[in-house]
C-alpha cells in the first residue's frame, strides 16, 4: 500500500472533507429524538448517508427493528464503528439557552448526546472507507447503527446473535467534557421487572382479605437493602417502583412491580447477587401470600479495556491535539457555567482532574493515562462488544467541563459549534487508530492476544437469556 | 293543618306523580359519570329540573364549585334532604350486562350508583314541596347538592361552610342490596398527602450522595406496620403511593409521595391517631436526610346515628313495603348473581344476614333493627351533618344480593328497573319520615335532644383544617 | 343421700375444718417458688397433704414429671378441680411492703397467685371428699396438679394425654381483685421458636462472607409487621428475641432466634395465621441465605365457657358472699393502692366496672353476670380442659384492687390475711358448686349437652403436635 | 557514642539475653486471660518485670485502672514501645491442641495473641534499655502498658489524656500469620450504645398501650439498612442487639438496645457517619413514640502509616530474617493446618499473597512492601497514637498460615515455641528501629515531617468524648 494512504494527516483530510454534511446528520437526529427502540427516523437518516456512500446496509440485524450494519470493502481487517443515536424521556430543550426551557413539555431530548455519537461513529467510518477506497486496500469497514443503549442494550441483544462474531477491531466513542482515552472497566448489569399479584379487598371494611402487592414490593426492598450489607462494596442494586397499584389508599393493592438493576464488576457476580435478589422477590411473596414472576428487560457485561488499541489511540489523540474551540465556543460555555452549573458539577464530572480543570470551561487537552486501571460506576452495552473484539473507544470535549449527563444543559448544547468540533475529533481518533490496525496488522494481533488473556479463553456470554426480546416489555405496558 | 295531607299514602301519591322524571334524571346521570368536584353537567341536569319545580337555587356552597342548595317554601321547620352525584374512576361499563365490557376503557363509571341518589333525593324533596304547597303548610324544604362523596369528603366542607347550620332534620339514603334504615355509625377519617424531598443522585456513580425520598416513602410505611400492633384494634390507616420518583432505576429518586387514611370509630381518636402517623413521617424524613410536608387533603367525622329519627323511619318502611321487583327483575337478579358474582360476594355483602338471604337474588323484606348498635368499617361525609343535625338514612334494594360497591357489576345495574325500584322506594321513605316531622314536631324535637345527649353538648368540629380548600390538590397535580 | 350432706352450709363447713392447713400449704409454695416445668418441691408438698387425706396418687401423669393426680372415691359422677402452681422468673418480692424489695435479686416469685391457686383447688378437693365420705355418697374427687400454665402449657400436654378424658365436670379458680364467676371466652394459642442459621464473618472485613441470622429474626418481624394490616382484628401476634446472636457489633451474627405467640378466638383460626407466620419466617431465611427451624413450644385452645355450670357456680357465689376482709386488710390494701398502684392500674384491672368500683380498694361484693358472652385477649390451658369437659372458674378478691398480674405488688400481697380469705372463698364456690352437680346429675347433663353444642360435635384436637415434648426446650438451653 | 552499641547484631544480643524470661512472662499472661479493662493480673506481672529492669513505673496513666507506663533513661529522644494484653471473652482453649476443647467453658482466651504482643513490646523495651545503659547512651525508653485495646480502645483514652504527646517515635507490633512491615492504613471507628425507653404493657390483652423499644431498635436497624446505599462503599456500620427487652412474648418490650461500630478511613467522615445514625435512632424513637439516650464507649482514629519509619523498619526486618521455625513448629503447624484450618482461612488470612503462600504452612520469608498504601478493613487504636507521634508496626509469624484471629486455633499456638518465635523477631525488629533512632536523629525528623504532612497540621482530636470514662458501660451493667 502507499505509505501514507492511511497515515494521519490523510485521514484527516478525508474526515475534513466529510464533516459538514455528518454535523448537519447530527443536528437533524438532534431536532427528532427518539427513545429506547423507536429510533425510526433516526435510522432512515443514517441509513440514507450510508447509502449514498456505496456502503450496503443490512436492516434490522439481530431481530430488532432499529439495528442496522452498514458494510463497505471486502477482505480482512473487518474494522467495525459503533455508533449510537436514541435519546431520553423528558429532556426536549430548547438549544443555545442556559436556562431550561423544553422545546415541547415532556418531551424527549437528546441529553447523552447520542444525535452526535451515531453521526461520528458514521463519519469516520465513511473517511476510513474513502481513504481505503482510494487507494484501493483490502479490508472492510462496518459501521453498527446500534439501537437503545439507554435502556435495554441493543448491542446486548446484537451481541446475543453475533454479529460482532467475525470483527477484527471495534471502535467507539462518546461526547464528554474532556478528551482522553476511555481506560476504565465498568459494571456488569443485569436489569428485570419483579412483578407481585396480591388480592384486593377494601383496607377499611375487610383488610384481612386481601393481599397487598405492594406490600411484597416494599418487603422485598427492605430485605434488598438488608443484603447491601452483605454483599461486595463495589457491587450495586437499585431500584425504581414502577406500579404502585393505584392511589387509592382504600384498597389493598392487588398489582404492583419495581425494576431492579443488579451490577458487579464481574458478570458471573452480578448473575450471583442477582440470585440473591431473586431469593429476596421470593421471600417477600412468601411473606404476603403473593405470586411474584421476574422479568429480565436488560443486561450488559463489563468492558474489557484494550490497552493495545488504547495505547494506539492515546498517541493517535496526543497528535492530533484538542478540538479548535474559538472565542465564541468559550464565552458560551463560560456563559453557561456561570449561570446553569455548580462546582459540584464540576468536581463531578472532572473527579480527581477537578484540581487542574477547575478554571476552565472547554477542555483544550488531552487527560493523561491513569497509572492503574479503575473501574467506573456506570455500565454500557459496548461491554458485550468488547468481549467479542479488542474495542477502543475515546472521549471528546463537546460540552462545557461541568455539563452533566442526562441534563437539559447538555441537550442545549447538543447542536453547538463546540459539540461539532468535538465529535469531529472523537472522528478523526477512531479512524486513525482504525488504519493503524490496517497498516500494521500486529496491533490487531496483541489487541486480540490481550483479549485472550483478559478473558481466559472464556466465550462471550449473553447477560440476557435467549428467550428475552426487547419488545417483551413494550408488550407489557401497551 | 287538613289532617292527611302529610299522610303516608299522601306522600307516596306524590313521590309517585313525579318518579318517572328523576328516574330519567338519574339515568342521564348515569350516562355522564363526573369525577369527584368535577360534577358540573350533572350539577346542571339537576338544576334545572329543581328550578322548574320552584326552589330557589343558591351556587357554589361553601365555596365549592359543584356544591348548590336548592329551597323551597318558608318558615320553620326546616327540612333538609342530601343528594349526591359524583363517579369513580375506571368503572365505565355497558349497562344491563353480565359481563365486564366498559363503554370506554379508563373512563369512569357510577360504581357507588350515586346516579340513582341524587335523582331519589330530589325526588323526595319534590314529593315534599308538593305536599307542602298542596295545602299551604309552613315550612322549608332544601336539597343539598353534595359533591365529592367519594374524594375529599363534599359534605365535610360544606359543613365547616355552616350551610347546614339551621337544618332541623337532615334525612339520605344510599343505593343498596337490602331495604333497612342504616343504623350504625362509620369510622371518622382522615386523609393526608406525605409528600418528601430528597436530593437526586446516580444510583451507580454515587449513591452517598443522593437522599432518597423513596427510601422515606418507604420507611415511613415500614413505621406505621410497626404501629399496628400498637394501635386500637378498630382503627384503621391505610395508603396508596401516589409517586415513586420516576420509573428509572439508576437515579436516587428525589421526590415521592403517599397518601394515608387513618380512620377510628371516634373522630379525637382518628386526630390522635393521625398526629402518630405524622410523628412516623417526621422519623421516616430524619432516617434518610430528606424533608417531609404534609397536606391533609380530606376528612369526615363518624356518624351519630339518631335512634328517634331512625325508629320513624323504619316504621314508615315497615308500612311502604319493599320495591315492587317483578319477574323481569327477578330474571336478570339471577343471572348475574349466578354469572358474575360469587357466595363470598353474598356474604361480604349482606353479613349477619347470610344465611336467611343467600336463597334470594332480590331483597323483598326489610330488616329488622338490630339489638345493639354498631360500627361500619367504612366512612362517610353524612357524619359531618350528623354532628350539627340529626340525620336518618336508609337503604334500599336497588342491586341484586351480592352486588359490590365500587365494581363494574354495580354501575350495569345503575338504570335497570330495579334500581329504579329501590330509588323511589327511598324516596318515600323520606319524604314520609319528613312529613312525620312537620306534622309531629316533638320527633324533633326529641332527635335535637337525642344529637345533644350523643354530642355531650360538644361542637361540631370540622376534621379539615380551616385553611385546606378541595383545589389545592387539583393545583398540585396539574 | 341425706339431704343436706352436699348442702352449701355443709360444704362450707368441711372447707373451713381444713382451711387454715391449706393456708399454710399455700405460703409454703409463696416461700418456694419454682418455675415452670421445675416445680419439684412444691408438687411434694401437695401430694403429702394429699395422701395424708386418703387421696390415691398418680405421678408424672401424661408424662409430665411434674403433673400429678390425686383420686378419692369411686363410681360417678367424677368431678375434676384443677390446681396451678407454677412461679415467674425476676418477680421474688419480700412480703406485706408497700415498695419493691426482692428477697433475692433475679430469683423468681409467685407473680400471678398460684401458690394459692393449687392450694384453694386441694382445698376445695378435700372438703368435697369429707362431705361424700361422711356420708358414703358415692362420687370420685379428683385433683389434678396441673403445671406450667405460665409457659408452654401443662394441661394441654396433659389433655393430650387423655387424663382428663373420664370427667363429668372441672373446676377451677384464679386469685383476684375481683369476686365473680368466670365468664369469658378466651384466645387459643400458639407459641414457637424460630431458629435461625447463618454464616458469621467479620463485620467490618468481610461482611459479604457473612449471613445474617440476626437481620433474619428482623425481617420476619418486619414481615408480621406487614401482616397486622391482613389479619383479623382480634387476632394476635407478639413475640420476643431470645437469641440476638452475641453482644459483638463486629461479628456477622450467625445464630439468632425468636419466639412467637400466635393467638385468635378459635384455634382453627389461630393455627392459620401460624402458618402464615412461618411462611414469613421461610421467606426471611430466602431473604438472607439463612435456614431456620420452627420449634412449637407451647399451646392452648379457646375456653369454651359453660353457661350451665356459670349460672350454678354464680347463684352459690351469691349465696357465698365475699370475703370477709377486716380492717387490717382493708388498711393495707389502701396503703399499698396509695404507694404502689395508679388509676391507670385500677382501670386496667376492673375495665368496665371502674365507676362503681374506683372508690373501693378490696372487692366486697359479687360481679354481676354480663349481658353478653365475650372474649378475653389472654390464653389459659384450663381452654384444652373445657373442651373435654363442662368446667367452671371463678374469680376471688385476693389482692387489691388495681393490682397488676406479674407484678411485685401482686406477690407482696400473695401470703397475707385477704389472699387467704379470698382463696377460701374459692374452695367454697368450687366445692359448692361440685357438691350441686352430685345432688342434682341434671345439671351435668345440662352442662354436658351445652358442651357439645360448643363443639359442634368436633373431637377435642390438641394444639402441640404429638411429638413435642415440654422438655424439648429446656434440652435446647441447657 | 561507639558504633556499633546500637548495631543491629548488638541489639539482637541484648534481645536474645532476656528473651526467655519474657516468654515466659508471655506464657503466664496467657493462663490468666483477662478481660477488657479488667487486666489486673496481667499488669501486676509485667510491672513486676520491669521494675526489676530498673524502669520507673506510673500506675492508671491517663486515669485507667490497668493503663501504667514503665520508663527508663532521660533526655531524648524518647523511644515509646506499645504493649497489649487483654483477652477475649469465651475463647478459653487447651494449649497445643488440633481440636477445640475448652480449659473452661465459657472462660475467656488469648484469642488475639496479646500474651505475646505486651510481652514482646516489653521484651524489646527492655533490650533498647539494656544497649543504651551499657554505653550511657542519652535517650528515654518508654513502655506503655496499653489496657483494653480489644474493647473501647485503652490507646484512645490515653491518648485523650495526653501521655503520649511528648514522644519522638513509637513502635508496636501484632502477633500474625507472616512476617511484614505493617503498610497499611485502617478505619476510624465510633462506638455507641442507643437505648430505648418505651411503656410496657400486656401483648395480647392492650398492646396498643404499649410503647415497644424493641420496636424502635428493629426500625432503627431497618434505617441504617436503608443508609447503607447512601454511604461511601468502604464505610461500615454493624451492631449488636445487646438488650431485647426480655424472653417472653406476651408484653410488649419497654427497654431495648443496641450496640452500633460506625468506620470510614477517615475519622471526620465516621463522624459524620455517626451523625447520620443518631438520626436514624432518633427517627426510630419519633416512630415509636419511645425515647433513646445515645453512650458513646469507644472509639479510634485511622492508623496513620508511616513510610520514613515503615522503611527502616523493613530494612532491619530483611536483614534479622524471618523466625528460625524447626521441623516440630511445622509439624504442628501442619498438622492444626490439616486438622482445624480450611483453604478460605488460608485465603482470608493471606489475601493477595494466597498464590505464593499456599503450600506454607509457616511463613519463612519477609513480604514486599506494596506499590501502593491501602486500607485494612479493620480498627485499632495504635491509630490515635499514630496521630500524635510517628509510629511504625510490624507483625511477625507466630502461628500457621490460615489461623483466623479470635478464634481457639489461635489460643491453641499462644504459648507454643514458634509463637515465642514471632514474638523474639518482634521485639527485635522494635527495638533495632528504635536504635536507628538514636543513631540517626534525621530518621526522626523525617519521620516527623512526614507525620505532619500527612495530618495537614490538625491537631490529633480524641474520638472519645471528654466526658466518658471506659467505666460508664460497667455501671451500666452492674
């Protein structure tokens, strides 16, 4: 091949080349959010992109209405790009403010950011391709339109039936205050509807008839939190209630149910304590002569970081340096700091950085790598992907340092010219550290030896049993 | 006087002239189930047929907008008869089935037949103006349109307005599956929203820093269990969790809600009662570092029952007879008993009596006064009135034994004939009782004695605070 | 038979010939007071006044090492009076003070009367033989040492037995503050441990090593908790817990346990709601990966009383009168009421009669019979008797009014002048009453049909299952 | 001074001189186990000891009873050397047995090895005594004689008291399973009884009279069960129910209490920790209508590591080697091994180093010191000394790998010949840091400034409360 088809600075002419009309992409997918397995339009607009690029899409993979693979080239290396795109309930803003002000009441909104992690993932699966295909070098670049990673885990479900199989690398990223490269594992998560039918009966005239599924729900979270006690400090469980059984407080509840989301930084102990919760549904039913049926709706393994990809990527970041925010990016970030975040924004989203970033607004640099692998408190479908493929994911600055997930302070900053300049980055990173792995096939060699090593020889795992779908629970509450 | 002009069969001749209009009034009503304070088309329909009759009508009292008092006539004394008219959620039904089918799914439906017990109530008071006016015999007749039985307590409010104030006698009745004069008295009751606030956190991320007000919800009920062993064995509390904090398991819910209903045969005792529930939020909220407010949003006093005025009354139903069910009624009685309702029906509904009324679908008798007085588990906004007025209640056969309050199979028998039957029963049992007290005032004044031996010369006291109006609840959930 | 060899001024003066004896034989058992199931010295002392009288003995009958029986006499009728005599632990109490002062500190006392509840039985036992041997009327007497009635019940494991079988009639009495005739209805009972299993561990190293049996007694109580709101009123649950699993904060408590008493009006109902407090207990052990164990300990079935025999036994109470207290005894029983006891004692203690008894301190007069049949919220084995058999019990003024059971004040009054009179005057009653059902056999067979339309004709069932034995615990604790 | 008087080989000479003796003494204090703050014996002989050293001896320093100090030499620098040596409470065991068999059952044992950890520390005292008096070297040796630190923490008071604020370094060791410079840091604990005072009352008869304080213990327990998820994972909270109210199930428990161990790394953080808990206890008092009285009895501070001391520590400990097991110590070592130990003991007691350890049976090496400071998730109030003067620890082998602390297998080796051992390797590693004190005042200075980074300047600030005496809680129990 040419030595420097794929070198850096080609690539990001290619990115260049193509990054208006993927930050257009983004600010469209911005104006229609769409939840969890219902990003329809959000998928026609990729897919068009995509198709207009040469590249053959695949619909519906996996079984689910809103997975899609967009495929270009032939032969080996199979570069696979992550992309994401569904957005969160509630959080419509209006862009461009610093105070809150819901495009439409009760709306959805794109408050992860998502409207910019699809379209990234799909620009730099498109330079990839460009450069590639100039040159014409074998190797097959994929881009996953990859549905619900707030809720359910689509690339869970897709995991289940292996489309990630035959990859050979896995890139992803996801807009963020700073730019770094993702070091950290996360939790494994297991997520199920508990589900309690009592019998009811009048709580003033004949309590003793009946049998209170509320009860039961309450019960079993007061036997949850008795096992916190006992179980590893790392671990989680938590909960939401999600029917009460009505607000009528003269009837004994006959139907109620909670959510519980069970993590570990190991699968098998979260599947463990999972049991443990199960145990707990049981008792609680046996204590208040009430059924109670577990539905599973979710679950994702841990990510296995890669630090052969990581560390190619960390140099690729390193060159290609900070996003060019300029006068106005600043000012409105500041703008916003000032009137819509709280240091303890900031300490949070920055953590131990908080020192070293704390006067500024825009990350303008790149977080060094941590001396020891950590272990973050959250939890992402990528996991199972990276159980499948070595997978490398970065963090680009988007958003005003300080800016909290699932807020409507980043929705409004979801279409800004800062946000773009991240995403184009978050581009330019995985593309790069793609044709790396092109030019130099030993990445992919120790990514995938290390791979080996991470997880003993052990097959990947589906977290979610075979029988589960993803439209069980929206049959339910239909 | 002219001597029978107030005689029983007088007055039945007059209840009867006029039976088939209000019949047809309670069928509209039963066609336009309203919601508690939202009674406004069925506060019209009667209305206007009270202002076409000669009462004069006086709106919104008590300051409530679906509460009217319709009068007639001058001079002392002065006779008041209530109506009620509000639905219950959920209830709609197809009328004069065996099975469940609603009208519209969700909508609500008039599962307590208060259709059936305004219409019989300004029926009575009809019959009692004409017989009145007939010979020019002094006297006020008033029916009070009473809003609300079912949520907030109408009557309550409209107590502490003072409307009842210079009532003479007050006479009701309630829709039922026997004919009897109600003889027991009802629990006082209190009903309040608990309404915390923590501080939202991620679940995952950082637990120690949120305080949930879930977690309190929760305790708070954990602590009341607790009490119930501590409490009278004939009190009652009992709840509904009206918000959980969102249905999303990995946030620390910052804001939840229950409402409580504490009720004891004796309104200090509910007072007390209800001060220890306070107590038990108020340690729910130190528990878990969050805040609690408390909102009392109903209440009712228990009901005096008035044994001069009930002895009249049961005499004058002992001379009208029980409805006159034909085979038709009989017929449909049958089926859905034998479809749609079950002996554990029969037995919650008719107690005591089971076994000398479990052959029959229909109730064709009366019965008798019982040996002692008792306490209903249930409550009821009569109670108010009872305090300030004596007041006789009756009930009358309008469902087939067995029927259920509150459920589908009442509200498809809510414009049948026998239901209508059963209502103009009631209303001659009234409108006689009435009539008895203007032609023999001791009954009064002897039931005035009565209600001050029961009262021991006490006020009455209203169990909603001066400063809680039925709206406030309305503002906090729109 | 001579005519007035069973007459009531006969059988008094048998009681009187031997009183002052038995007296004594009760202050020996005051100055011994042994616990239940130990009660060693003071069955001896029984039994050789017993067999000084003729009595034939039977020891350790139904297996018990501290039942006995003692017999006179032959042929029918075979009338059975029942004798208690059984301590408290923590209740020794130096006699005739108005304040507490235990002879020996911990050490038990005769906190509820049974040194004078055996030895009035044994009276009225031995009066009734020297009136039928006087006269050669034929008749077996017979006394039963009954113990344990304070924990776990020794008439029931003794009517598992079948010893009370063969009767015609029981007797029996308790020490009071009031004279009348028992009337009342009592809860049957079920008493059991629950044992729980766990894993210890260090609480703060290794806390999810270790299972809790210490957080299962918890959440089965919060469990019964939860279950209060679904039970019958009337029923009871209460409980203690008699294993916490050690005094270490810093250990995971491996070993803990409980004991529950379950109690309702009947046993069927009673047996129930114990399931339903095992089944919490199974859903505790679920809920923290423990295992438990149930050890039923004790049990009692409902009195079933005997109007026949209560309407006998009051007319002789009538002609009885009460004790004969002196001054002495009316100045100490002031003393101690003034110094020892309060209003809410007093209300405790005489509950309905408080108006017309509040100004007294000793009862000189007789209770009259109530209008209506009701049920005592405490549990006696004198229950699994009546069920056998028509039995009878009176209550004697003994101490003063106000005095609590298992109280210090209650055994500082147990030996002196009043508890004397009072305990003679229910060996009168007893043995008067005894006497009628010989003279007049109607009367048994009166009590005998009564009985059976108690029971419905059902078989008596014990609550102990067959293999439980009354040492079983102590092997437990030893 | 001469050189080589405080060489390492001429420390290990004058160790080796008494080191017998002070096995000896070891051996004695083990056969007369003597509880927390109850150590009377124990110290009569060690005072003994020194006395005859020629060490000046303070009685009840820091007013406890069985606290003294020993002190030898003048000027400074001031050497001290900690010393333990109570028991604990039913761990009595027969010496050089593979089975648990108890000398008397019930007794109190050496279950921690503080036998050899006072003896040890005096043994080392002694030595630093002997080098620097041979040569007339200035500096004072100081020996602590350190009561109770199994319970309420002897150090903690004394500290409070002051008597260690004059020191330039400290030295302390334990009794452990390997050889190694103690590294890490621990948990600063507070310990508290809560007590609740409700109203007594009959279960069955008029439990709504009675106010439960067991009631309030248990919800107290279900708050702090709920406060779990929202505190920092290496928090712990445990307890104890170390009063239930009583055994019996039929009143409603009037007192009741529990023993509380709050920890966090930090001590501010288990105060504040504390704070929280308090206010659960006083929810759970709100909630039952009870009152709670909080004793605080003990408390820690976290062990401040230090690494200047921690360094040279080590260094000695490499060149001393490791204790000169024979082939009978591994013989019996194997043989409790194999008969009494499983492979989680082995795994619990080695943690990290499983891998390298599990064929041992004795440890014969040194262990590495870590790449980084950590936690151990346990207390002991060496911390609050750590806090006032540098402090180093080591702990030596002197039982089978896999001998969990507070357990009979422990007491079993306590007087063995490998025990006596570890316990010589101790007081050398000790007493030669010590003297590379005197040699090199810098090491002290830089010890010093390290101890001052590391507190940021605070002043050390007691846990324990001004007003509480380690008596408080024997009163109570008196």
């Amino acid at each position: 091949m040419k030595n420097d088809a794929l070198s850096l600075s080609e690539i990001v002419r290619h990115v260049h080349a193509k990054a208006a009309d993927y930050c257009a992409l983004s600010d469209r997918i911005w104006t229609m959010p769409e939840l969890a397995f219902d990003e329809h339009r959000s998928v026609a607009e990729q897919i068009a992109m995509l198709e207009r690029e040469g590249f053959r899409i695949t619909n519906k993979t996996g079984g689910i209405d809103t997975a899609f693979l967009a495929e270009y080239g032939s032969g080996g290396p199979i570069l696979g790009i992550l992309g994401e795109f569904d957005a969160l309930p509630d959080l419509a803003q209006v862009s461009g403010l610093t105070e809150h002000q819901p495009t439409t009441r009760g709306a959805p909104g794109h408050g992860c950011g998502h409207n910019l992690l699809g379209s990234g993932s799909a620009l730099a699966a498109v330079a990839l391709k460009d450069a590639l295909s100039a040159e014409g070098i074998a190797g097959t670049v994929r881009y996953y339109g990859c549905p619900a990673e707030e809720a359910g885990g689509g690339k869970t479900y897709m995991a289940r039936a292996g489309i990630f199989d035959d990859l050979d690398v896995a890139f992803s990223w996801h807009p963020s205050v700073v730019n770094e490269v993702a070091t950290k594992s996360t939790l494994a998560a297991i997520g199920a509807y508990f589900r309690f039918e009592g019998r009811g009966s009048h709580a003033a005239a004949s309590p003793h008839l009946g049998r209170s599924a509320l009860d039961a729900v309450e019960l079993m979270n007061v036997g949850v939190n008795y096992l916190r006690e006992h179980m590893p400090s790392e671990a989680r469980v938590h909960y939401a209630i999600t029917n009460t059984g009505g607000n009528a407080p003269n009837v004994v509840q006959a139907h109620a149910e909670s959510i519980y989301s069970v993590r570990s930084p190991h699968l098998p102990d979260a599947e463990r304590l999972f049991e443990r919760v199960k145990s707990i549904a049981n008792g609680a039913a046996l204590m208040t002569e009430t059924s109670v049926t577990v539905q599973i709706v979710g679950g994702c393994s841990e990510v296995l970081p890669n630090t052969v990809l990581r560390d190619v990527m960390h140099e690729n970041m390193r060159r290609l340096g900070p996003p060019n925010f300029d006068a106005a990016d600043h000012a409105f970030a500041r703008e916003i700091t000032e009137r819509a975040l709280t240091s303890d924004n900031v300490k949070a989203s920055v953590g131990p950085h908080y020192a070293s970033l704390k006067e500024k607004v825009l990350h303008d640099g790149l977080l060094p790598l941590p001396a020891r692998e950590e272990v973050s408190m959250g939890s992402t479908d990528v996991g199972d992907v990276s159980w499948i493929v070595p997978t490398a994911q970065c963090h680009t600055a988007c958003f005003a340092i300080g800016t909290p997930f699932h807020s409507w302070q980043l929705v409004t900053q979801g279409n800004l010219p800062a946000a773009h300049k991240g995403m184009v980055l978050a581009a330019k990173s995985m593309a790069t550290t793609a044709a790396d792995c092109v030019r130099n096939p030993d990445i992919i060699a120790r990514a995938k030896a290390e791979l080996k090593a991470r997880t003993g020889g052990c097959e990947y795992r589906c977290p979610i049993p075979s029988e589960v779908s993803p439209y069980d629970l929206r049959a339910k509450t239909a």
